[in-house]
C-alpha cells in the first residue's frame, strides 16, 4: 500500500489493491494473489527483497518512524509495522513452515 501511494502521490485517485482467492472442493492448494500498481520492484532488488532490513522506503521517512522516545503508547511510531524490511521475508517463512511458498512476480513501472 506504502508504493501505490508513493508511486501515484496522495493527491490522485489511488488505484484498487486486488485480492483473487482460488480454491475449491477438487483443488489440492489454496492460492491467494495480491496485486497492486505500486510500481512494481526493480529487476536489481529482486534478489534483495527477501533479506532482512532490505527496504525501499525513504531512509528519512525510515529514519523518522525508528527514531522517537514517545514510549507512553503501546502502539506508536518507535515499533512500525511497515518499511523496516521485515514483512516478506517473515511472511515467506510462515508460508514454508505452513507447507506453502511466496512468490512474487513484479513488473517494474506498473506493480506488482
């Protein structure tokens, strides 16, 4: 969600993030396909996208979320959900655990 806004600005219509869940009663594999037009990811940090701490966010913006002594909330900025280069190599390791995969397909200049 963080690329489709930053790729077409805050000011436009923001394009549907599509979700297709396939399944049924003959189906061995249950398979969700998430697509958005975000921009998709470079050829060059494909490989890097499944390492830890690998982001694409601004580092200022990165920089301003990590770094804020306001403890007194549970959830505040200083512990971020999004844009520290967690999300999909954590979310490709429950798939494995869970017998499945992640994969992604991406086309640079449109989405992923």
């Amino acid at each position: 969600m963080r690329a489709t806004v930053e790729f077409h600005g805050v000011d436009n219509d923001l394009p549907p993030i599509k979700i297709v869940i396939a399944d049924g009663e003959d189906n061995e594999d249950v398979v969700i396909k998430v697509s958005d037009e975000g921009g998709g990811i470079r050829r060059s940090h494909i490989d890097k996208i499944w390492s830890y701490l690998f982001t694409t966010a601004n580092t200022k913006d990165v920089d301003d979320l990590v770094i804020n002594d306001d403890s007194s909330a549970d959830f505040n900025r200083s512990s971020p959900l999004a844009g520290l280069g967690y999300g999909l190599p954590i979310a490709r390791n429950y798939a494995r655990h869970l017998g499945g995969d992640l994969a992604i397909m991406s086309m640079e200049g449109y989405g992923t």
